[in-house]
C-alpha cells in the first residue's frame, strides 16, 4: 500500500521507550523521506522503538506498534 496515496494527510511518528520522539514525517509525505532507524543521521542502537501512523482520518483509528532494530553484522 502507498501510505501517502491512499492517506494523504498521515503523519509517522517513532519513539524511544522513554517516549521521546525521533522521527515524525511531513504531513503526506512519509514515502519522499521515510525513517530509517536513525536520530540526527546518526544510526539507532538495537532495541524497540514505537510507532504511531496516525492516518488523520476520522474513519480510521490512529495505527500502534513496535519495530525492533536488528544488527546483522
């Protein structure tokens, strides 16, 4: 699903386990610069991270979840 096509008003936010957010995307436009597991360009220790799609329509409930960063190196 194309995120910004389909929602175009939706707004990505990530946050660490303290709740401070990392990464929020421009309203409509998470597909031109999506997370990348990174804060300040620097890369993010392995852990969980939460995130927020709140897709601002009032037909559809805001998603939540958590995405693990793996190393494989």
């Amino acid at each position: 699903m194309d995120l910004d096509a389909v929602y175009p008003n939706n707004i990505v936010m990530v946050y660490n386990r303290w709740g401070s957010l990392l990464y929020q995307s421009e309203e409509g436009k998470y597909s031109s610069n999506p997370w990348k597991g990174d804060f300040k360009g620097a890369e993010l220790p392995v852990g969980s991270y939460y995130f927020i799609i709140d897709f601002q329509d009032e037909k559809v409930e805001p998603q939540k979840g958590v995405v693990s960063i793996i190393l494989n190196k």
